[in-house]
C-alpha cells in the first residue's frame, strides 16, 4: 500500500516542524522552498526564538499565553526526540526572563508590569511575575550588578538556538525524506495552493493527498489580511560578557531585549514596524539597538556586531495565528506574527492532529503530543 503523500510549500519554521512531525507518524512528505535550506532571509533564522508567555501578555492576548505555556511543555519533548534522531542537542533553556528599567524609566516598568498582572491568568500571577530590587537583579545577573534600581523576575520563560533548531530539523527531514522517497525542493517557489495541489512559478503542478500552505508572507495574496510587520535585530560577539537569560530593557521610545547564545553571542532586537520593506537593517533602527545596548552595559561597546538582520512577520489582523483546512481543501498554517517560536509547537500539533485524522491515521498515542491536548 502507499504511503499518503503531503504537499508542504515553505520550509521555515512551521514547514520544519510540520514536515518532521508528519514523517514520524509514517506520512510521506515533500517540501517546496523558494530558498535554499541554509537561507536566513526569512523570519525564522532571524528571530531571537526567545520563548515569552508572559512577556508577550504585553502585546498580545490571553489566548497566545496558553498556546506558549502548552508549546514550552511541547518544546522539551520535541527537542529531545530530534537529538535522539540528530545527535543535535539544541540550546534550549528555562531560566526565565529579566525585565529592567533605568531609574527615570521606573513608571514605564510599573506600567509594564501591571499589564501583565491584569492580563495573566489569577491564579497565575504569583508564579509567573516576582518583583526585584538591586540585590536581586544582581543575584540572578551579576554582570547588572549595580546599574538598576527596580526589575521583574519573569521565571516561567524560555528562549532557544533557532539556528541550531533549523540545522536539526534539516538533518532529521533529510533522514525522513530518503526513507519515505519524498523530496525537498530547493529554490521552489510555489505561487498559489489550490486545494491539494501545489502550482510552482515554473508552471509545474504538483499533487497531494494534502496540500498545506507554510510560506508566512509569501503566502499574502492567498490568505485574506495577512500581511508582513518588520522586525530588525543585531547579532554582537562579547565572549567575556555572560548572562543567563534574555533580559529585557523598558524604555519609552524603544523595547529591548539581549537574549545569550552559546559561544558569547547576544542577539539584540527587535524593532517592530509597520512595514512590508524586507530591506536590510537601516542605519536608525542600528543606532537604537546598539544604544539601548550600550545603557545596558557600556562594557557591550567592545562587542563585535557580527550581523545585522532584517525580515518580516506574518501577521493577521487580529494577530492569532491559524492551522485550518480553507473553504477550497487546503491547509493553511500561518500568523504566527512576532510569537512564532513561542507558540509553533502547539499550533504545528493542531494541523499534525487534523492531517492525521483526514489521512485517517490512527491518533498518536505518544507522549510529545500529550501536552497540546
Ligand atoms: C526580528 C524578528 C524577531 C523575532 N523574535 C521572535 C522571538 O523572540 N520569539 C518568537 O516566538 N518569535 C519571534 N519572531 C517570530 C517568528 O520568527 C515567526 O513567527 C516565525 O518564523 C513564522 O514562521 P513561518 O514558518 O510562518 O514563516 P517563516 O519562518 O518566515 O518561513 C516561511 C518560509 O516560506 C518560504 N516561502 C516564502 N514564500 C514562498 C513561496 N512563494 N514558495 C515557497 N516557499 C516560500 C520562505 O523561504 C521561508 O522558508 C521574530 C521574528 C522576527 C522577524
């Protein structure tokens, strides 16, 4: 009997994770790019992949916490098969999130954290927010020791390596796709799904048992309002600066955060700016990150920029991500906006559940699906 055979156009985050997920319950899948698989142009090889179900409660609402609380559970599960599978043990930590404000800034934090409050779940709150003095930020961040008064301990959150995420799932799907004889296609862009069928800028028409559409703004056009909001980091080298966690600057003009990599890397972002220009990074959007940077630590003046990124977001007007069957019979996974790493797991789970019944496969009984419930 042959195997059922699964259509994904774009190979980015969602695409990955979907790809991979569906090869393990013994799907056939092929994937479509219109880049190369080592690309960084996209939103996923950009993002800080910092993983904030609080911190997000600022912008975004009730609905993306939970979905970020379920996919952190998710996140460990999934890491730890695709090491099993890779051998690549991707940087994933939950050491929580440092929130600081300089001194003529402590009304903006207060403001902050009473978002938060008022957003989180009641019975949450105690667990999920602890206000800190000098002595405590010191505690938690030596290398903050003595430049801020007030700051909030977010303890909850997580953050991981999205390169080192990318490179896995690369070398999992490779694996998966040999055995299964389905194929990645390369420099593929696909310009309109249409039910189970994947239509290729080269006139190419490609079917499917399923068709899912994973491209983020490439699909705009296709999914009615989604559209691209810009986000620009900074990627410095400071190897004799540590911290342990993504640590968070309220400030009124700009929000920044510094999230740690390994090997003495810092990523530093984000704007956010209502705009479809995927151009790179403009001098003004730099000079703010490095500065906020610099008032962070003055010792971050030393560190080496080693890149400079810009990408867009895909985003729905409400800004709630989907992973739904469309009127025409096409899947569409998208929106995931500026909580893509946070809450992809969970969303990536809902299409896996509703390809495998259409496919009727039997339900996962596996132990990595059990937290999406
Ligand atoms: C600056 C910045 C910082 C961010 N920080 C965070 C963060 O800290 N935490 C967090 O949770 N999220 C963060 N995000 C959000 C996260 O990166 C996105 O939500 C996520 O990457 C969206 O995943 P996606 O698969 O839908 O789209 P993408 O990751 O953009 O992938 C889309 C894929 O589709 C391909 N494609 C596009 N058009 C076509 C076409 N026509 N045919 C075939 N393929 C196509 C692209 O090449 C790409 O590979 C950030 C994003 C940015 C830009």
């Amino acid at each position: 009997m042959s195997l059922p055979h699964v259509g994904i156009a774009g190979a980015g985050l969602a695409g990955r994770l979907l790809a991979w997920r569906l090869l393990r319950r013994g799907v056939r899948v092929s994937l479509f790019d219109a880049g190369a698989r080592d690309d960084r142009g996209s939103a996923g090889p950009t993002a800080a992949a910092m993983l904030s179900p609080t911190a997000e409660l600022a912008a975004a609402d009730a609905h993306i916490h939970e979905l970020g609380m379920r996919s952190l559970g998710l996140w460990a599960h999934w890491l730890r098969a695709l090491q099993a599978q890779t051998g690549i043990d991707v940087y994933f930590r939950r050491e929580g999130t440092l929130v600081v404000a300089h001194a003529p800034d402590r009304g903006a934090l207060a403001h902050y954290t009473g978002l938060l409050r008022a957003h989180l779940p009641p019975h949450e709150v105690a667990g999920s927010l602890r206000a800190l003095d000098a002595a405590g930020i010191a505690q938690l961040e030596p290398l903050l020791e003595g430049r801020f008064a007030d700051g909030v301990f977010l303890p909850q959150e997580g953050q991981l390596a999205n390169d080192q995420l990318y490179a896995a799932l690369a070398c999992a799907l490779d694996d998966g796709l040999r055995a299964c004889a389905g194929v990645w296609h390369e420099h593929c862009p696909i310009d309109s799904l249409q039910g189970r069928a994947l239509l290729a800028r080269d006139g190419a028409r490609h079917e499917f048992d399923v068709a899912v559409d994973c491209r983020g703004v490439g699909a705009r056009g296709d999914i009615d309002g989604l559209h691209g909001v810009r986000g620009e980091v900074l990627t410095v080298h400071a190897p004799w600066l540590s911290l342990r966690r993504p640590v968070r600057l309220i400030h009124p003009r700009y929000a920044l955060y510094v999230a740690p990599r390994p090997g003495g890397r810092f990523i530093v972002g984000a704007t956010e700016l209502d705009s479809e220009d995927d151009g790179p990074i403009t001098l003004r959007s730099s000079l703010e990150l490095g500065s906020a940077l610099y008032s962070l630590h003055p010792e971050f003046g030393e560190a080496r920029v080693v890149r400079l990124a810009a990408a867009l977001r895909p985003a729905l007007p409400d800004r709630a991500p989907i992973a739904a069957l469309d009127g025409g019979g096409t899947w569409r996974v998208n929106g995931l906006f500026r909580h893509g790493y946070l809450i992809a797991p969970a969303v990536v789970a809902a299409a896996e559940r509703g390809i495998a019944d259409s496919l009727g496969l039997p339900r996962a009984l596996d132990e990595e699906l059990a937290h999406a419930a």
